[in-house]
C-alpha cells in the first residue's frame, strides 16, 4: 500500500468519509492539523496519519467552503496546489 504524504493545501479523504485539507504542521509535536470542508478542525499524529486509509482528492468545486483564508496565507503560490518546500518532506521521509 502506497503510504499518502500529506501536503499543505491538499485535499484528502477517508473511505466513506468527508472531505478535509492539510493546513498545518507542527513540528514540535509532529503533528498533522486538517480542516474539514465544514470548517471543523481536527490534528492528527504523523503516526496516526500513516495507519489512515487516506485516499488524495480533488478540492470541492468551491474549495474555500468556510476557510477564512487564501491559498497564499499557507505557502501555496502555484497554480497545482504545490506547496513551497513542505515542512512535512524531512519528518516523513526519515
């Protein structure tokens, strides 16, 4: 099984489940924070994040849904979504 590297400004789902983006990482904890498109915000260990059944997902057509904040204000500046130099790349790959 392929192991889901999570990026800043992603979308990602469980199976069955709702649709949430990575907006945070805090590496002083290692972990992982989402919000959901409904605006709930949840953190996850990067432990917990590599036992999930994630599956990468498009964004919602919509995709700012309740975010109070523009792609820029998390360090994505082009237009495929990537991230400049993810934070979560040297906890991941060690």
């Amino acid at each position: 099984m392929t192991e889901i590297i999570p990026v800043i400004g992603n979308w990602y789902k469980k199976p069955g489940g709702n649709l949430f983006e990575v907006v945070a990482f805090d590496e002083d904890d290692s972990t992982i924070e989402v919000q959901h498109y409904d605006g709930t915000v949840e953190e996850y260990e990067v432990d917990t994040w590599r036992e999930m059944l994630l599956i990468e997902a498009e964004p919602p057509e919509d995709w700012s849904g309740s975010f109070d904040m523009d792609r820029e204000d998390y360090g994505v500046d082009r237009d495929d979504g990537a991230a400049n130099g993810n934070p979560l790349d040297e906890l991941l790959n060690s």
